[in-house]
C-alpha cells in the first residue's frame, strides 16, 4: 500500500514518461504495486483485501430488509445473518454495515445522537420501574398493549401482553410480570398514570392502593419534568420494541406471549453487565437480587372483556368456553356481538370448584338482555356438567319465542311449542 505522497509522485514521475521498473526502483517498491497505482486500480490509503468480502453474500437480504424497516436494529439483523452462515463477530459486522452504507439516512434520528445523560445509582432489589407500550396494526388486528416491568440495578426486563390499558387488566398484567421475576422489589416507580396516581398529585389511586397493600410495596410516581428519572423503563421499552416486536412473527396474542417470554428469558438475559469491574450477564445479577415474596395467589380483580357470542350460545374466553342463555345471539344471523357478563378472574385453591377463568358460581352483579330479545338474569345459578366441569348458565324464566325465526328441530320442547 502506498500512501498519498507516494502516490503523486508516482502519478508525477508516470508522466512524464518514467517507467513502471524505473519508478518502482526509485521509490524502494514491487513492481506490480507501482503498476496497479499507475492504471488506478488501487487507491491510495487502503489496504487491498486478500480476502472476499464476507458481508457481501448477504448484501441483498440486509438491503432487503433495511427497505421493509430502515431503524432494524444491527444485532437483530446480527442474529438473523449467523444462522445463514456468517462467521464473523457482531463488531465486525456492525463495521463493515457502516462501511457498505447500507442502512438509508434518516434526519430525525442522526439529530439526536450525542445527548447528555445521566446515571442513578440503583441499589439491588430496590424498585421496579414500569411502564407500558403500544404498537398499532399488530398481525392479529387492532393494537397491541404490552406491561414492562424492568429491575434498573440489573436491567432484566419481563413484559406481558395486555388487552386493554384499564385497571383490572393493568393489576392482572404486574401480578403476571412479578411471576415471571419470580418476586417483586420493595418500590414500584410508575410514570403519572391515571389508574396508578391520582392525576395533579403523587397520591396513589384509592382503588389501586389495596393492590400495593397486598403486595407489600410502596409506590414511589415519577417526578415531573424529569425524563430520565424512569430511564431503565425507557430504555427496556426501546429495547423491546427494536429487537423482538420488529422481528416478531407470531400472529396471534398467544404466539406473541410465548415469543416475548423465550426472548426475555434467552437473548434479553444474556446481555453483558459488568457489577464492580467483574464481566457477568443481566440474568446473572437479576438472580442475585433480594426480592419479597409473592402471595400464593394473585390479586382478584373483575376483567370485563367484549366477546362474540357463536351459534352454540358459547363465549371463548381465554381458553374457557363459557355458556349464555339461549337466545343471545342474534335472531336471523348466527353470531352477534354483544357485552360479555362479567367474567371473575380469582386464585387457583385447593378443593375450590372456581376455575381460574370462567363464569363464577355466583354471579358478581345482575345483569338483564334488551327486552324481548333474551331471558331476564337475576343472580342465577351456574352449575357445571359432572362430565366436562364446564359451567352452564341457565335462565331464570324462558324466553319469549320468537315468531319470525322457524323452530329448529333441536330447539328446546317449550321453543316448539
């Protein structure tokens, strides 16, 4: 390699009718050297690669994906190439990305690169900081709400998808992320939300105070205008959404679910921390943190939830086909869309007939159908069959038949007749 003096002086001494052995003798070089500078084949300050480029097979793909999605993160790109055959470390990777200029430009972005932040101090087992997440258009249809629960000391970060952001759903998403820690610290910091802090203030919401007291935690509202107080939720959340919701490819909540939870467990635990100048994982001092003790069972909390009503007369919740009274669905279509009873989430006990998911033994509020299109319900019985144990909800009084729709032959005898 010649460096950019050399190469004028050959370009000067070519010229003027010097020889390519002439010059390579006066300048102390190999032959073929001078030559390839003097045909321009090489450039001056870079070195020749005696080897293939190995990011060039997988040019067209990483182009490929750039254009679907230009911010896709280098190490879920990293993940995805090792399998098809690169051998390479992530930081060689990473260079040769820059260098091949694949990623497009993006303004927003480059202008905020370089911003002051600041470190805080966590101590082990110390808070939780929480937050929540939402990606519109998810592969299953409507939006996607998802409840990080982060540790800042380690960094480990659990997440749990949700379908709503109300209380009932909220409290039922921290008891699952608490599990998958497997214990909850002593303080739970939260951004200003509604459901949690009372807005205007840093008082807890009288309704979610019980849950903090069935817990044994304090919870601690994050000061106002002040962004990088709840930084470790901020950044989990960054990290979540550019490395597992842009690669996902589940289609349902429940794929979803198992594909957050393999990849907090796997790739989000196996990240690199250092905790006193010794090198160890985030799973690593996430395990080492002193945690309290979960309640055997989880917080109850009333779920109310909107589902379609199929032919059979059977709400699908959650895995649980809950029967409704004849009559519901609609009179001339097979399926309508109606309100779902309350449906009561409690604890799995020893020698209870409570499912955890279903319809209770005991309605929590009466509730009633539009007039004359379904039976009046009043605190009814739900009994279950002895062969499946599914519940069955019966009406208190029969319907009033309806002349329009023709009798089916496996209507009850009092339709018929």
């Amino acid at each position: 390699m010649l460096t950019q003096g050399e190469d004028v002086e050959v370009q000067a001494l070519a010229s003027r009718g010097w020889s390519v052995s002439a010059i390579a003798r006066h300048l102390d070089r190999d032959r073929k050297t001078v030559r390839a500078y003097v045909r321009g084949e090489r450039q001056a300050g870079v070195r020749a690669r005696t080897a293939p480029d190995p990011l060039a097979p997988f040019a067209a793909y990483l182009a490929a994906r750039f254009a679907d999605d230009p911010h896709v993160w280098a190490t879920a790109l990293f993940d995805e190439v090792v399998p098809l055959g690169y051998g390479l470390s992530y930081v060689s990777f990473a260079r040769q990305l820059r260098l091949a200029g694949l990623r497009p430009h993006c303004e927003p972005c480059a202008g905020v690169s370089g911003r002051d932040t600041i470190e805080i101090d966590h101590p082990a087992g110390e808070e939780m900081q929480w937050d929540w997440f939402e990606r519109r258009k998810a592969p299953w249809g409507g939006t996607a709400y998802v409840l990080l629960g982060t540790l800042p000391h380690s960094g480990r970060v659990r997440g749990v998808l949700a379908e709503s952001l109300d209380q009932p759903h909220l409290i039922e998403a921290i008891d699952a992320v608490l599990r998958r820690h497997g214990g909850t610290p002593r303080i739970w910091r939260t951004d200003r939300l509604a459901t949690v802090i009372v807005p205007g203030s840093r008082d807890v919401q009288p309704s979610f105070a019980p849950v903090a007291k069935f817990y044994g935690v304090v919870v601690e509202p994050c000061p106002p205008r002040r962004g990088n107080r709840k930084g470790a939720a901020g950044s989990s959340v960054r990290y979540v959404c550019g490395r597992w919701w842009r690669t996902m490819t589940a289609v349902t909540p429940a794929q979803a679910q198992a594909s957050l939870d393999v990849f907090c467990s796997g790739t989000a635990d196996t990240r690199r921390r250092k905790a006193g100048g010794i090198a160890s994982t985030v799973g690593a001092l996430a395990d080492a943190e002193p945690m309290l003790a979960l309640p055997a069972a989880p917080y109850p909390a009333t779920v109310i939830v909107s589902r379609q009503v199929g032919p059979n007369a059977a709400v699908a919740f959650r895995g649980n086909s809950c029967s409704v009274p004849p009559g519901w669905p609609a009179p001339r279509s097979n399926a309508g869309t109606v309100s779902a009873p309350p449906c009561w989430r409690s604890a799995r006990r020893a020698g209870s007939r409570w499912r955890r998911t279903g319809w209770p033994r005991t309605a929590p509020a009466p509730w009633s159908a539009p007039p004359g299109t379904a039976p009046s319900w009043n605190g009814p019985s739900c009994r279950r069959s002895p062969r499946t144990g599914r519940a069955s909800a019966r009406p208190t009084t029969r319907p009033a038949p309806q002349p329009a729709t023709k009798p089916h032959c496996c209507s009850p005898a009092w339709a018929r007749t």
